[in-house]
C-alpha cells in the first residue's frame, strides 16, 4: 500500500495534539468518530484537571470508598501493573509532588513563569496504598493521597482508540496522542513509518530518524518539553517517586517500541527514572529503545534499529 492510499486526520484531546491515519481513507469519518468517543470517556474519567472527572473525586474522597466505572477501574489497573512491573519506577500516586511543584492545570494553561515555591524532597505515597476491587467497582485512597495516570492513561487511551477505530474502519489505524503511538488491523507496506524526535509537536521535516513497526506501540518520554518555571527552579513532570521530585538523571528522552502503547510508555517513563540503570533494565526486558543523554549521545539498546534515513 502506498502512502497516497493513506488518509490523516489531527486534531487535540487530553491536553495533546492527536494523529489519526487510515488505510482506507473512505473510512477516515467513522474511524476518527471512533476515537473521539474513546477520547472523550478517558478524559471524562481520568483527567485531573477536570472539576467533574471521577478520578478528581476519587483523589478528593479523603480515604472514603469511591465506586469507580469500569473504565476508570480498568485504567487505575493498568497503572498498579505499571507500577509492579517496573518496582515503583513508574508510580501513579505522584499526584501531589505533581501539583505541588506547579502542574494543577492542562499544560497549555500552565504559566511558564511563576512565583518560587519551596520544594521538599519526600517519596511518594506509593502506588501500594491504592485499594481497587474490580468486582465491586470501587476504589479507596488513603486521605491526601492523589492519583495521576499520566504515564499510562493516554498511552491505554491510544490503545483502545487504535482497536476501536480499526474495528469502525475495517482498516489499518495509526493512532498518536502526543508521541504515543498504537496500530491496529493490518498495516501499510513496510509497515507504519514514524518519525522519531524529542518533540512531539514537532514538524515530520524536523524529525530526527524514522523506524517501522508493523503491530504494538511507540511512546517516548522526555523531560526536554513539558517545562515551567518557579522562580530561579526550572521543573518538567516526570518524577521521581522516591524524592517526589522532577527526575534529576542522565536521559533527556527514552522511546521504546513494544506489545502495546502502554507497555511502550511505562518504559520510556521507567527508564528515565531509572537513570543509569535504564540501559540494563531495558536490555532485560527485551525492549527495542533509544536513549539520548543531555549533551544529545544517542544510545540504542535491544535490537533498535540503526537510522533509516
């Protein structure tokens, strides 16, 4: 299939811009309505920064049990095996280190510039204190505990907006939030070519190299572009949780490819907070990656692909 046989739609949801591309541009409206609908429930569930999101009254219960929908139960899922998978690495109880340090609002209504505020290194509250029962469709928190699905609810939102909007268009699906990336039905020929950089907003032409993948999922993680300014103390939004700081480690951005979106970016994200011991984390769990440090050294581990440009 040629890529004139490809049809592309952008737009923006969850605070990022969104890609959607169909191999059967006939089909593009019906895909693109199925992954909105997707879009919509996972903002309406997950996102934070919504006064009506059910993970805002989840996060203001004060340790009270809150029934959770299914979508919100299976999201919450995802990032306690998130967390496992990575020993804490990846921790969804970071939801106040997050809004302390300035991140309370959508990124594109975050100041870039604000009043010093005082920092205080402390782990986070860790992601064992979450209570989920899927069964009974609740969930508890222990009072001042906040979540944040960041690192795994727009990576599982591709994922089902991907399998959604494949079904829809009986086709081939290429959904991106933001850099994550996750594919449905079958592919292009050759496979789904992507372009790979630090920026997700970035144009095609400024791309820094290009892989293929035929099925599963992209993400990347940086700290390069999600940055505000408090005072002298300039501060991104991945943390650490065993100082509930921004990560202070050797990776300026992770991509990695895997079975699924989610699985992609709860290692990008793993492996910037892992630091050092990204690299031999990586190499065990058998996942293609590319790391680049802060002065740009770009290293490949896994069996990721030399450039292809």
């Amino acid at each position: 299939m040629t890529e004139t046989e490809l049809a592309a739609a952008d737009g923006r949801a969850l605070g990022c811009g969104t890609r959607l591309v169909v191999t059967r541009p006939d089909r593009l409206a019906p895909a693109r309505d199925a992954m909105d609908e997707v879009l919509r429930r996972i903002d309406e569930a997950c996102s934070r920064f919504r006064a009506d999101s059910e993970i805002t009254a989840l996060n203001a219960a004060g340790g009270k049990v809150v029934r959770v929908s299914p979508l919100l139960a299976e999201a919450i899922e995802v990032a306690l095996r998130a967390a496992r998978s990575t020993g804490g690495a990846v921790d969804p109880t970071v939801g106040t280190a997050l809004r302390v340090t300035g991140y309370d609002r959508d990124y594109d209504a975050l100041p870039a510039v604000g009043e010093p505020i005082r920092l205080v290194a402390r782990p986070v509250p860790g992601w064992r204190t979450v209570r989920l029962d899927r069964f009974a469709g609740t969930a508890c928190l222990p009072a001042g505990v906040e979540l944040d699905l960041g690192a795994t609810a727009k990576a599982f939102a591709a994922d089902l907006a991907a399998s959604s909007a494949a079904r829809a268009a009986e086709a081939g699906v290429l959904v991106s939030l933001g850099g994550d990336i996750a594919v449905s039905g079958t592919p292009p020929e050759g496979g789904w070519r992507i372009q790979v950089g630090e920026d997700s907003s970035a144009s095609l032409s400024d791309a820094e190299e290009a892989i293929a993948i035929q099925q599963g999922g992209l993400a990347t993680s940086s700290t390069t572009v999600r940055r505000w300014r408090r005072g002298e103390v300039e501060l991104h939004h991945l943390i650490d949780p065993q100082s509930g700081l921004p990560v202070d480690g050797p990776w300026r951005t992770v991509t990695v490819a895997a079975a699924t979106c989610v699985d992609a970016n709860t290692a990008t994200t793993a492996a910037i907070v892992l630091g050092e011991g990204a690299v031999g984390w990586l190499a065990a769990m058998a996942l293609p990656a590319r790391l680049v440090d802060h002065e740009g050294a770009i290293l490949r581990v896994g069996g990721w692909p030399d450039r292809l440009r």
